[in-house]
C-alpha cells in the first residue's frame, strides 16, 4: 500500500521544516510527499530543497493557483494508494500514518479516515487538547450546514478521485468538498485520538472564520449546487 502525503505550500518558510521532518520518519522508502508550492517570495522552496529526499516530490508553479487549485496539483500528481492532505504548518504525531493505515487495511469499506487533532500556537505551545471529540458528526446534511472536515485530519482512499476531482471552481475550501462529496460515495471513519498538532497564526488559510453570513451562506449554496450536480452526472 503505497502512501502519498500531498502538500501545498505558499510562504511557508517559519514551519516548513518542522512539519516535513514529522512526516518523512513516518514513510516507506516506496511512499511520497508530494509538494506544489504556489510562488512562494520566501525561502520556503530553498528549505523544501536542503532534504534532499528522493521521497520529496517538488512541483513550482509559474503562477498563482490558489489554495484549492493548488491541492488539486498535489493530489493530480500523487501516485499512493492512499492519499494524505498535508498542511504547511503543522506537526503530526509520530504515530499518524500507521494508525490511519491500520484503519484501511482492516475496514474495507472505509474510504476516509479522520482524526482528531490538538490545537497549538505559534510557538508550539498547546491550547486546546482536542478540537473535534465535541463536534465531528458523520453525515452531508450535518456537514453542508457546519463542515467538520479538515483536510489537514484526514486520508482517502485514491478510488475517490473519481467523485472528488476536479474541484469545482465556486465551493469555499477543497476539504469541505471532499468530506461531503464522501458522506455520499463513500464511508467515513473517526479516530478518537488527536494525531496532529494544528498550528493556529495569524496566516492560517481560512474561508469562514472572518466572512459574513452572506457569504457563508453563497458558499453554502455552490456546494449543495455542485452536490447535485455531481449526483446527477455520476447517476
């Protein structure tokens, strides 16, 4: 079972290095990360570089992309069997990837694994020792009105490329899209256990923590939009 990690960075340079060097420990000399990095004007390809890591595949865009188009590359581009969403500033437990892989390898019919997660800050510093346990809920109609899904927690198997690609142009993050486009094709799978430290700053990428209502609420109607196109192309 070969392992892809898909990485999107974008003037990451303050923790790029702490977050591969959690990752590659964790990888068979057959598995990858799978890195696209958006024109970054820091050093943050540089750093990527001094690895020197047969397993690190590096893709530099020419132009802009965007955080969602930027995941699609990354995940284009991987070749695993299962397929990890990485972010840029995070630390994974050490243990992240065997507990997910143990989840596939024994339940079949699981197509996503999620984990919980602990919250840290800028300096590493814990401060929240579990950010899901009290909200993940399982289901479309719970996650089109709250999303649950970080891509940064979870894994899927490649099969769901098929209902997961391409990313539709208008939907409001690309993990949102993938959890729900899930609950309909596939079957998710939690893990009670906080397997990532997620970094919380002041550049983190988010869609909804600073957008009105309204435009939660467009967002809201582009993924029910092109849900029901999916299930109508796909049916």
């Amino acid at each position: 079972m070969k392992i892809s990690v898909c990485m999107a960075t974008y003037n990451g340079s303050r923790f790029i290095e702490k977050q591969i060097q959690s990752i590659l420990p964790q990888l068979s000399y057959n598995d990858e990360l799978v890195i696209v990095d958006d024109c970054s004007s820091d050093q943050t390809v540089n750093l990527i570089q001094k690895f020197t890591d047969s397993r690190i595949k590096l893709w530099e865009n020419t132009g802009n992309l965007g955080a969602i188009k930027n995941f699609e590359k990354s995940i284009t581009n991987a070749e695993g069997d299962i397929i990890f969403l990485c972010d840029q500033d995070d630390i994974w437990c050490p243990d992240k990837i065997s507990e997910f892989v143990n989840i596939f390898t024994q339940q079949k019919e699981v197509t996503l694994v999620i984990s919980n997660l602990q919250v840290i800050d800028e300096d590493d510093n814990l401060i929240d020792d579990s950010q899901l346990i009290s909200e993940f809920t399982a289901g479309m109609l719970p996650n089109l009105i709250k999303p649950r899904f970080r891509g940064c927690a979870l894994a899927f198997r490649r099969e769901m490329l098929n209902y997961f690609l391409p990313f539709p142009k208008d939907i409001p993050m690309h993990d949102m899209w993938i959890g729900l486009v899930n609950e309909i094709y596939g079957q998710t799978f939690y893990i009670d256990k906080p397997l990532i430290k997620y970094r919380r700053h002041n550049n983190n990428v988010t869609c909804e923590q600073r957008s009105s209502i309204l435009q939660i609420i467009k967002w809201r109607y582009a993924l029910f939009k092109n849900l029901l196109f999916l299930l109508l192309k796909k049916n």
